[in-house]
C-alpha cells in the first residue's frame, strides 16, 4: 500500500514532488536531463517541470534550451500553505452560502435531527466540543460510545483551553471501572467540574444550550442519538442537569487537600481517599483503586475521620463534599 505524501494535500503530485527534488540536487538542468535520469519521456519531463514554474517552485532562464533552478523550499512552503489557505478562506465563504439557504429549513423547522451508528455520534459529540464558546454540561455514564478515556482527554480538554466552562455529573458505577477515578480526579485538577450521581436516569451533552446529543437507548446494540436545537425541549433538559447538579456530590479534593496537608503519612494518597468517599464508593472499589488492603483502608478511613472531626465515615464524606464544593464556588466567583 503506497504512503500518501505530505505535500499531495498542498496539490504537489508525486511525480512533481520528484522534479523538485532533483532541482534542489541539480540546479541548472534541462528537461531531456531530468527525463533521461528520470527514465521518463522528454514531453512527461518538460510538462513536469513547467508545472513546478507555474506553481512558483521553479525559475527557468530565457535560453533557447530552458535550463530550471529550483526556488528555496523555506519560499516554497510559505507559498503552498499560503495558497491553500485562500482556498480555504474561499471554501468557507461558499459554505457559509450554503448554509444561509439551508438554515430556513433545517434548523428553525426541524429542531430535532436523528443520527445513527457509532462513528455518527462519536463525530456529532467531538463536534460539540469543537464549537462550543462558553459552556459544555454533560451528563455521564456507562455504556460508552467511544473509550471514556480518548474522548475526554482529548475534545474537552481542548475546550477548556480555549476557556470553556465544563460541568460534568457521572453516575456513580463510572467509578468502578478500572483507573477512571484517577482520570477524574486529573480532570478536576485541569478545571473541570465534576458531581458524582448515585444514580444517572440517561445521558446527555448540552454545548452552549443551544445544541444538545441525547442517545435514545443505553443499550449498546443501538447507536442511536438526537441533536436537539433551540427548542421547549432543549430548555427542559437543561434545567433537568441543574437540578441533578445542585443534588449530585461534588468530586475533588482541592479544599480537602488544605485541610489535611501535612497531617497525614504519605504511605498513601489522603487527597485520593477522601475524594473516593466523598464520591461514595464502596470499600471493595476503594481499596482496588488504591491499591490497599482492606485493613490498611479502615485504618486510613479511621485517621481522615479524626482529622476531619467527624463522627462517623459519612459524615466525613459529606464534611468533605461540603469543603470541595465551596472551595470549586469560591473559583468560580473568581
């Protein structure tokens, strides 16, 4: 199977790419030169060569037998990339055309759209996120279209580099797959905000609540999903995420962690622990997170009580709930 070259996407032909560069290793030459090194014929060698001109990538001097130097590729790139921008400036402008004839009757008719198949709603989801301005809401849980993993490192990542706000609630059986409450708590740290959900009744992503993906069905044997546009509907679902947000339970650590600094042994993570009970995980999970024993983990359980002054494990929980969740409002007032 034959490799696509780099330059093909700019409109550079392998067979051009070829003369370029012999030019650069032989400037001065002739067309019958390149076409007998080539092993081509001298009308597929000039015409060749004669297409590197007109693209800007060679100069011929005025001689009865035209002899081509090659322009210096730090000249030719710029020039390539600067054309194929203004082609992509232009296709834009085309498409903005297209859309102002199809919005009429697409959007403002048809606020809702139906996709199918895995790969559709993959795209539809990594779309949100790429457009989105100010605010991603998602509501999540198993099962997954795409690995849990690639999607959110990579497409809400990217959103909130570019300073989109991201609220996330998961359902709390997200917690017990393997290594996804380190990715949360990663997630957290990078600025996302996270609630954890006993039990999350679908999902859901709203970007900018102006466009939202829902699956109609949590079975996996059925990919299939709606975009939801400005509508009844929409406005509804999003205010059914507040109210899920306001009962769910924050996951962090970050007002914990100032707490417990320096009262804890460092033998194992205390910024992990009280983030796994605050999120309401069982002992089993935790311990395998961890990668403690189960007496070890009471032992720890039994230490952040007393340091958090609780009286009881699930009044730690929520003492620690409590603090992540004022510490994440104080941010936002920031």
């Amino acid at each position: 199977m034959t490799t696509e070259s780099p330059l093909q996407a700019l409109g550079i032909s392998r067979e051009e790419e070829k003369a370029y560069e012999f030019l650069l290793a032989n400037p001065g030459t002739v067309a019958c030169d390149f076409a007998r090194r080539a092993r081509w014929t001298a009308q597929k060698a000039g015409r060749v060569l004669k297409a590197l001109e007109a693209k800007g990538m060679a100069n011929r001097l005025p001689e009865k037998t035209p002899r081509y130097f090659p322009t210096p590729p730090e000249i030719v790139v710029d020039l390539l990339t600067t054309k194929r921008h203004d082609e992509i400036q232009r296709a834009r402008v085309t498409a903005q055309r297209w859309q102002a004839k199809v919005r009429p009757a697409s959007t403002d008719e048809q606020p809702i759209e139906i996709i199918n198949g895995r790969e559709a709603i993959a795209r539809r989801f990594e779309h949100l996120h790429q457009s989105a301005r100010e605010e991603i809401v998602c509501m999540e849980r198993p099962p997954y279209v795409v690995s849990p993993m690639h999607t959110y490192e990579n497409v809400q990542k990217q959103a909130m580099e570019r300073g989109v706000l991201l609220r996330n609630i998961v359902d709390a059986s997200v917690l017990d797959m393997p290594g996804k409450p380190e990715a949360l708590r990663k997630d957290v740290e990078e600025g996302e905000h996270i609630r954890v959900l006993a039990r999350m009744p679908m999902k859901l992503v709203i970007a900018d609540r102006r466009t939202a993906l829902v699956p109609l069905t949590l079975e996996q044997a059925r990919d299939i999903a709606l975009v939801l546009r400005p509508s009844l509907l929409l406005d509804a679902l999003y205010e059914l995420f507040e109210i899920l947000w306001d009962r769910a339970t924050p996951f962090g650590t970050a007002a914990v962690s100032v707490h417990l600094s320096g009262k804890v042994r460092h033998s194992v993570d205390a910024d992990r622990l009280v983030t796994l009970l605050a999120a309401g995980m069982n002992d089993k999970s935790i311990a395998q997170e961890l990668g403690i024993s189960a007496r070890t983990l009471e032992r720890r359980i039994t230490e952040v009580v007393t340091l958090l002054e609780a009286r009881t494990r699930f009044q730690a929980g929520w003492l620690a709930a409590l603090r992540t969740q004022s510490s994440g409002d104080a941010r936002r007032k920031r």
